[in-house]
C-alpha cells in the first residue's frame, strides 16, 4: 500500500472491483473513519482516482479505496 504512483491499469482494477462488490451501506474503517454511505463513497474515491493516479501526492483517495477493499475482502473471509 505504500506506492509513490498508480497506473491507469491499476485504476481499471479497482474500478472494476466496485462495480462487482456489494457494499455494506456504512462501515467504520478504523476508530477515526465512519463512512455512512460506502457504495457513493467509493464510486466517488473511484472518480477521484482517475484524476489523481499519477500524482503521488495526490494518493489519498486510492489508498482509501485499497483499505476499503482490503476491509470487505476481509469481512468475506471471516
């Protein structure tokens, strides 16, 4: 999770993660995120990416995005 820079190929794949994920209508990520809207929050950090993949100083919404995943890829397991 510690990448300077996406690729736009990087991007597709998360984009198309979230078309096929079902998302649980809020989550708390950690003590200090709540999200109450998960699937309109993703679909934003998606839009927000395909700006901000090349920028490594604009990285936050696409590690965002990768906590996400990695949270509800977790939550299947258990």
């Amino acid at each position: 999770m510690d990448k300077n820079v996406y690729t736009i190929e990087e991007v597709d794949q998360l984009k198309a993660w979230a078309e096929q994920t079902e998302f649980p209508e809020e989550m708390q990520l950690d003590k200090a995120i709540y999200i109450p809207d998960v699937k309109e929050t993703v679909r934003r950090l998606v839009m927000q990416a395909y700006v901000c993949y090349e920028n490594p100083r604009l990285q936050g919404c696409l590690r965002l995005l990768e906590r996400i995943k990695a949270r509800i890829e977790e939550e299947k397991r258990s």
